[in-house]
C-alpha cells in the first residue's frame, strides 16, 4: 500500500504516462494520414487520365496554338505524312473550342520512307470546307483558276461530298440559280438537305459568300457557265456568254473569268446552251479545258441536241446527264410526283440525276422527299459520285 505522502506522485506518473500513450497514438496517426496524401498525389500526377486534361483560362488558351504546333511536329516525326495518292502538306488550325484541325494538300512524295495515311481521300473536313485547297489553285490573268494537284489530286475530288460507296440506289439531285436572289439562295442552302448538291450561277451576286455558307452546310457545289442558246441574243443568259460562232480563245477567256468568281466546285453545268452543246468545234476545246482542270461535266439535259456525251468520252473527261428536269413546272405536287420518277430511273439503272431550280416549290418538294427517300433504301449523293469517268482515272 502507498503512504498518503506517495500518492500525488503517483497519480501524476500515471496522469504522465496515460498523455504519453494518448500523444503516441496522435502521431502514429497523423504519420499514417501524411503518407496516404503523399500516395494519393503520386498517384494522381502520374495517372495517365490527368495527364491529359487540359487546363483552362487565358494563359493556357494563349499556350493552344504553340501547343498544337509541338503536338504535330511531334507525332509526325520520322513519318511523311500522306493525302491517300502521295505525300502531303499538314496545316493544323486550332479552333475556338481547342480543337485541333488537321489539313492536307497535296505535294509531290520524295523518297521512300513510312507514310502517315490521312485516312480521307475525297472530301474535306466540314469545319475547313469553305476553304479552297491552295495546291489546287493556279493564279492567272482572270485570278485563282482551279487544276489538278502535283499528285494528280483533282478538284472534283477535293470538294466531293463523301458518301456511303455501297452498292444500291443513288440519286443525285442538283438545284441551280444560286446566287441570283438573295433570299433564295438563302433559301435552298439553309432548308435543302447537305445531300443535295447546288449550282451557282456566275453571272449572279455574293458569290464567295454563298459558296462558304453551301460548304459549311456540306454541300457539293458546281459553277453554272451560260452557253449561248437558240434564239440568242433574245434569250440571253448573261454577261461572258459563250457563243458558238466565236473563237476557241475568246470563249476560254471568257470561261475562266467565270470560273474564278468562286473556289471549291466539283464541276461545271451549262446554263441554257442549246445551241453552244450541239457545236462541236465550239464545245471540245471547253470540254477539253474543263477535264484538264480535273473538273466534271454536268449536262443539264435541256437539249437533246447535245453532243457533251460524246465529246467527253472521247477526250477521257468526266461527264454526267441529268435524267429529268424536276420542276418544268413549279408546283409542288407535279415536282414530287418528278421526284417519284426520277426514283423509278434510279431503281432501273442503279442511279439518276435530277436537276432544278431554287424556287420555293422545289426547295420544299426536295427538302420534304429526301427526308422519306433514306427509308426506301435510296441514298442521295453528290453529283460527283454519279459521273461517268474515263478509262484509267
């Protein structure tokens, strides 16, 4: 038994030795908690999820460009990048939203290295569509004329719409006038479905502006040149008409001066030309000039005098014929019934080009048949997908 004298020490030793255990406990305690932090932030800096996140705020968004710069150099290296022919330039844009865009234009391939495949060789991104491929561009007297690349990239190419490639029914369906009326310019490219490929005429307003807004839309585009037709100079379809009777030269000046208004058409397409199309000498050296440019075709089949057909597969240039004029009278129910038969060609011979205007009655007899005409089992391509191509291309 303890004296009386013995008992505050011995309280405060145990008192002292119960706060030791209570402060050993603490620090085991707080040692665990340290090391499980320390771990957990290791983890988290070397977890390949947040290694790729991507910060915010300015200073970073001002970093996006140099950014995307080291990130192309990079997962380039040792590699020629190539469009799918040949050897290919990259110009990578960086967008608002951070995203990267990578484009490709063709240039010659030299040497015999790995190849980076684009994995697209028709078509371009919809978010650089309106952009004209610089390496498809030639400058001249009349300004930017298209032609084919060093890799024998053609235009008609470039600017096609992309479409499934399987085999079925496929129609194509070209709505012309653009650019004549504003409000029905604005009309067929915003309500007529991306399928449908549109001509813009190149006597008409605003030209390069209405093709950007065709091509964010995703529309295949073609220039529509006026061709003298019977009855000129009564029926006139416009300044530059190229007329039959006139030289070779002077039709070409005035074909190019049209066909620099706008970039980034798959083809060419008569506006009127009865007389012009069944012209031989008159109509070749156009032909002849619009196939080496690596651009298409389209007869309107408005005369059944031409000889388009014939002179395109004799110089090896791709052409196509429209199968019917959908609206050669404007209302809606007789274009839908055209519709209807133009799907009737398409079933009997695998495909059919119908050809219209930007009248109001079209616009929605189109927009409204092409919305059930995927249910059938017809697919709506570009005109481009629909032409006849010579041997060897």
């Amino acid at each position: 038994m303890p004296s009386d004298l013995r008992k505050p020490l011995l309280g405060r030793q145990k008192k002292s030795a119960g706060i030791n255990r209570r402060f050993s406990v603490i620090m085991l305690l707080t040692a665990c908690a340290v090391l499980s932090i320390g771990g957990l932030s290791v983890y988290t800096a070397l977890s390949p999820g947040n290694l790729q996140k991507t910060a915010s705020g300015p200073e970073i968004q001002a970093r996006l460009p140099e950014k995307a710069a080291e990130t192309a150099s990079g997962e380039n290296a040792g590699l020629q990048p190539q469009s799918g022919r040949s050897g290919a330039s990259i110009n990578r844009s960086t967008m608002l939203d951070g995203n990267v865009v990578s484009v490709y234009s063709p240039r010659p391939r030299d040497g015999d290295g790995p190849v980076l495949m684009s994995g697209q060789t028709y078509g371009q991104d919809p978010r650089m569509a309106m952009r004209p491929n610089e390496e498809l561009l030639e400058e001249t007297a009349f300004g930017r004329l298209p032609v084919v690349g060093a890799d024998g990239l053609r235009p008609m190419e470039q600017y096609a719409r992309p479409w499934s490639g399987a085999r079925g029914t496929r129609v194509a369906i070209v709505v012309g006038g653009l650019g004549l009326s504003q409000t029905g310019s604005q009309k067929a490219i915003r309500e007529l479905p991306p399928d449908v490929t549109l001509g813009f005429a190149a006597s008409g307003n605003s030209l390069q502006r209405w093709m950007q807004e065709a091509r964010r839309q995703g529309h295949e585009i073609l220039l529509q040149i006026p061709l003298e037709p019977f009855g000129y100079p009564g029926t006139n379809p416009g300044p530059d008409t190229l007329l039959a009777g006139d030289p070779a030269k002077v039709n070409l000046d005035r074909l190019h001066r049209s066909m620099a208004k706008i970039t980034n058409y798959t083809g060419i397409m008569n506006y009127l030309g009865g007389r012009f199309l069944a012209e031989q000498a008159a109509l070749e050296p156009m032909m002849r000039d619009i196939g080496k440019r690596g651009l298409l075709f389209l007869d309107d089949g408005s005369s059944a005098q031409s000889l388009s057909g014939g002179i395109a597969k004799a110089i090896s240039a791709p052409q196509g014929f429209a199968d019917i004029l959908l609206d050669g009278e404007v209302t809606e129910a007789s274009i839908l019934r055209k519709l209807d038969e133009l799907e009737r060609i398409a079933r009997r011979n695998g495909q059919a080009i119908g050809v219209a205007s930007a009248f109001d009655e079209s616009i929605a007899a189109i927009s409204k048949w092409s919305r059930e005409a995927g249910g059938r089992g017809i697919e709506i391509v570009g005109v481009s997908a629909l032409v006849s191509e010579p041997a060897g291309q």
